[in-house]
C-alpha cells in the first residue's frame, strides 16, 4: 500500500503508528487488505497452498491402497474357504457328442477334462483327481483292451493316492445283455445310452449319490 506521509519522509512515526496498527488489526482478528500483503506473502501463502494439496493427495493415495489391499486379503481368503469344485472326465471320439456332455456338465457345476482317445484319457486320470468319469469305451473287439486298461488305470491311481476312485458311468450307444455284463466286470456303476440328454445325467449322478455342485436353471 502506497502511504504518502511515509513517502514525503514525514515522519518514522507515522510510519510506525501504521505498521503497529496493521499488527493490531491481525491481533484482534481483524483483516488486511490484499494490498497489505507483500509478494512474499503471497508466494508463501501458494506454496502452503501446493503443500497442503500434496499432502490431501497423497492421504486419498493411501486410503485407495488400503482399500484395494483389504479387498485383495478378503478375496484371497474367500478362495481358501470356498468348496473345491469336483472334477469330471469325458472321454469320447465323437466331438460333437463329447461337447455336449461337457456343456452339461458345466451346467451342472462340475470342472470339466475332456480327452478323445484313451490314451489322453490316462494322462488326465494319472495327473487329476476325479469324482466321475464318463467313457465311451468298446468292451468287445479289438479296442476292447484300451477301455479296460482305462477302467484299471482309475482303480490304480486312486489306491496309490490312498484316495476314492471316479466313479465309472459308461456312455454307449446300443446296450444289450452281453454289454451290461461286460461293463459290470469292468466296474462301471453306470450306463448312459447315447444321444445322452440332462436328465439320463443327473440321473446317473444321483445313482452313485453324486450332488450336482450348482444348476444354471435353479440361478
């Protein structure tokens, strides 16, 4: 602020009479123009400015990192509590039939493995632990002795593991007398006649006292 009584040289007095009544009016909680303020007030007032809006940025930086930790230990801890979801083995040569009894079993809530030869059908059975496994497998012929190495495989693996073995649901399309003697020599429990549909499933699941783990049309 431009006084003039100071500039004319008039008097220290004055002058100071007027910075003591500027410090008077801060002290009774008066206020000062902006004209009373220096440059370096004003810069000092920015600079706390920018320090306390760093400050509020970094608190709310941390808030959201405790946040999304938090939810990182619940999720983490959701999924060890959570009920494994039981496995299922489908072996068949037909693509078109094979996915469609995965689909199923999808529905139905199991994890699915699916596998078009034999051989494929071991490796799973070796590597996995499974509630059930449906095989189309031929029990006569010359490929009668891949599908009962198959159903030996699954005995094998569970006692070596000291753990129950798949339950063995066949998946035929023809069953006569003769068959239904030859799977129960092989040990299967069940036998679903293709084209396989929901109900010969839960069907057979229910047979052996399998629960469904969920069903999209109870959602």
């Amino acid at each position: 602020m431009f006084c003039k009584a100071c500039a004319d040289g008039r008097g220290r007095a004055h002058s100071r009479a007027l910075t003591g009544q500027r410090h008077g009016q801060v002290q009774r909680g008066g206020s000062l123009w902006l004209d009373d303020l220096t440059p370096d007030h004003g810069q000092a007032l920015q600079a706390g400015s920018a320090a306390t809006l760093v400050e509020q940025a970094a608190l709310r930086a941390e808030r959201r990192s405790a946040v999304r930790h938090a939810r990182m230990r619940e999720a983490v801890a959701a999924r060890r509590h959570a009920p494994e979801v039981p496995e299922a083995l489908v072996l068949d040569a037909d693509p078109f039939a094979r996915d469609k009894l995965c689909d199923l079993l999808r529905e139905f809530g199991f994890g699915v493995h699916a596998a078009s030869r034999a051989t494929q059908a071991c490796v799973l059975l070796r590597s996995r632990q499974f509630a059930v496994a449906f095989l189309d497998v031929r029990l006569d012929g010359a490929d009668a002795g891949a599908g009962l190495e198959l159903c030996a495989t699954a005995r094998f693996v569970s006692e070596s593991r000291n753990a129950p073995p798949p339950h063995l649901i066949l998946v035929t399309q023809r069953l006569g007398a003769v068959d239904r003697v030859r799977a129960g020599l092989a040990k299967f429990e069940e036998i679903v006649i293709k084209p396989v549909t929901r109900g010969a499933i839960a069907g057979a699941l229910d047979g052996r006292g399998i629960a469904l783990p969920s069903d999209a049309r109870r959602c």
